[in-house]
C-alpha cells in the first residue's frame, strides 16, 4: 500500500538519482521497467528531472557532467540531513574523505558527496522544498537502500557516529548483515558484506544500492531485458520477497524486489525488514 512521506528523519535514505549518458534512452527504459512517468529534463539544473509514482517524485534522472561521460554510472543514495555542514564536519571527523562540498541547489535544498571509511560514496540531503522520495510502497517506490562492503564493522561504527544508526544482526543469505534505523524511527536500511557466492555483489566496489518495489520480480526481469538492460542473475527467492539484480542502459546496477511465489516454503528467515 502506498505512503506518503512528508520528511523524512536524519540518517534515512531519502533520495536516489543518476547520471545518465542518453536522458531520452534512461527514461525510456525506466517507464518500461518501474513505470515510471517524468517531469520536464531543467536546463537550470543541468537537465535534471524527476522520476514520478502517481504523480509523487520516487528517483532522479540527469545527463552526465561534461568531459566525465566515460565514468562508471551508478545510482547515488542521500541521507537526510538538518544541517549539511554539521553532518559534513561529523562524517571527515568520523573518516569521510569529501567528494563534493556542499552546494545549495536552488530552493530545493542543499546536498554535499563524501566517501566512507570503506569507499562507499554517500549523499547527504538537507532538504528545502525538495524533502525526498514522497511516496513508499507501491510498484516503481525505492523499497529498501542498502550498503554493499567489505568492511561491515568498520562502516557500521562510522554511520553509528555520524547519524546515530541502531543496529539489529539478521540471518541473510550474505555473510554479514545487519539492518539499522535513524533515532526515533523505524525508518533506515541495511549494511551487509556480500556471500561469497553472489558474484555481483562481489564484484562491485563498496557501495549503495538501491532496490526498487515491482508487482512481479519475473515480470520486472523480462521488462529489464526487452527494454536493453541486463539481468545479474535470475530472480530469487529470499525471506521477504523474490529479488532480482539488474543493470541498465549504462551498466548502472541495481535491485528489484516483488512478492514471494506461493509455493516458497523456506521458513529460516523469521524476522521481517521493516522501513
């Protein structure tokens, strides 16, 4: 069921974007994939626009900065943020390295780039008339944003002491896992170092990803394909729901999740993830 959400609390995930090399091919194949429907691309902002779910901004699509279209594309998680500067001076102080100072965009808020202890890249968000993703639940929705690394200890004790994340070990398929929340919410998201035996997780560098909500993962899958993406793997069954890893037009990666096929009867995941 859909939800809107007016703001959202300090440390939670609350938006995610990506630069694109060909903006018309990009939304193309998310209208495809999520359904997703699009505002006009602003020249103001370098051509950004934004990702829509009945008529609510769930993502962010932009072309590429000039002279850095042969970079890697990857979908970018921010977290909110009050304060962008004391948020900034808390994560160098906790061993960020920052990537991009912070920079008011407009009225709609301002947002800073660093890079954790682990090499993971993370936005920060500190909102003005622009909160975040205005709508969770619902097929196209950003349904759960995780960090994928190496060092899960070490990037735990570093969100614990910039955001105060609070954190609870579950039994995942992956070597280590654990979900947080922000203080005084449920919302929040995971930190997991990936299983040995998921290659695509093991292959990417430190990193967010984000996993997008569908109505049916195979159906999802068979869109990424005909619409000139690429699957990871097939769709899987896991303990809340059947997950598929994709890429798209850029190699850009990322998650979908849909519901559990009836007949799925492995019971060893007890505790269900809550947002």
């Amino acid at each position: 069921m859909a939800e809107r959400v007016d703001r959202w609390p300090p440390g939670a995930p609350c938006w995610a974007d990506l630069m694109v090399s060909d903006l018309d091919r990009s939304e193309d194949f998310y209208a495809t994939v999520l359904g997703w429907r699009f505002t006009p691309s602003d020249p103001a902002f370098g051509g950004y626009c934004n990702a829509l779910v009945a008529g609510e901004p769930v993502a962010g699509l932009s072309p590429g900065l000039p002279g850095a279209e042969d970079d890697p594309h990857a979908w970018a998680v921010y977290l909110a943020s009050d304060d962008l500067a004391a948020t900034g001076r808390a994560a160098v102080a906790a061993g960020a390295r920052p990537v991009l100072e912070p920079v008011r965009v407009g009225d709609f808020g301002s947002m800073g780039v660093w890079a954790d202890p682990t090499g993971a890249a993370f936005g920060v968000w500190q909102p003005g008339r622009h909160t975040g993703f205005s709508v969770v639940g619902g097929h196209g929705t950003v349904a759960w944003c995780e960090l994928m690394t190496r060092d899960q200890r070490a990037a735990e004790r570093f969100y614990a002491a910039v955001f105060g994340y609070a954190y609870r070990e579950l039994g995942t398929r992956h070597e280590a896992y654990a979900a947080f929340t922000v203080p005084g919410s449920e919302r929040g998201g995971g930190i997991g170092v990936p299983a040995p035996d998921v290659d695509p997780l093991r292959e990417a560098p430190p990193m967010w990803w984000v996993c997008f909500e569908v109505d049916d993962a195979e159906t999802a899958a068979e869109a990424v394909v005909a619409a000139g993406g690429s699957l990871l793997g097939e769709p899987e069954e896991f303990g809340y729901g059947e997950l598929v890893l994709a890429a798209g037009p850029d190699g850009e990666r990322f998650a979908m999740t849909g519901p559990r096929s009836e007949d799925w009867d492995d019971h060893s995941w007890s505790r269900k993830l809550r947002r």
